[in-house]
C-alpha cells in the first residue's frame, strides 16, 4: 500500500525552506549595500492549496533583480525559485534538489557553483548588468 503523503508538513517544510533562503539573500544584498524590498507572494498549488511566500526586489548599483518563488510542485525538483534581472529579464533558477539548492541556467544547465553567498553575488551582478 502506498503511503499516504502529508501535504500539511511539504507545506511547513517548503515555507520554512523559502524563509530561511530569503534571509539568508536579504542578508548578503544588504552586506553588499544593496537595497532589498521585501513583499508577500499568493501561490496557489495542487495539493498544497493557496499559501504565502515572500519575494525580494534587489537594487544593485548595476540594476535591479527580482526574486520570486515559482513554487513547491516543480518537475524534476522540490521547488523552484526564479532571480531575474530588470529590464533584460534574463532569468536564473534555484531548484530544490534533495536537501541542496542548486543553480540553473533558463534552459536548466547547470551552473558551474555552489548556491551560497559568493554565486549569489555573482549571479546578482551579472544578472543585473544584462542589458
């Protein structure tokens, strides 16, 4: 027999995730000077219904980078969350794989670094000075 998936706890666990990813980003934008707008995001999924999320607005000196929670239900990950850069709209993604964040490209190649402060900065930059 199959078991039973707890949908409550993904939930709990998911939000807990998103959380502490997004403090840990405010943290390092603003050791960098970086200015970070703070807001709540709606998401509606399958099985987990309607909860919220924070997302972040960066301003960098060389622009400006969103990040935004795309959701917990994602293909071939356990979440995914999308940092783009304004006005170029050149997007990067975090995808949740087993208990690590790892770095993708649009078209879901790999990154070459390790999610922490140092790639984020570097992704920020060069994200943010796309034009």
């Amino acid at each position: 027999m199959p078991k039973k998936i707890d949908w409550n706890k993904k939930l709990e666990d998911w939000r807990e995730l998103v959380e502490s990813l997004m403090a840990d980003i405010t943290k390092w934008a603003q050791q960098q000077g970086w200015q970070v707008h703070r807001d709540e995001k709606f998401i509606t999924e399958e099985n987990l219904g309607e909860y919220s999320v924070p997302d972040l607005v960066i301003r960098l000196p060389e622009g400006r980078i969103s990040v935004d929670v795309a959701g917990r239900n994602t293909i071939g990950a356990d979440g995914r969350v999308d940092i783009s850069a304004f006005p170029s709209l050149n997007r990067m993604l975090l995808v949740r794989v087993g208990d690590k964040w790892k770095i993708k490209t649009d078209s879901h190649v790999s990154w070459p670094r390790e999610w922490g402060k140092k790639a984020f900065i570097e992704l920020a930059r060069l994200l943010a000075s796309s034009r």
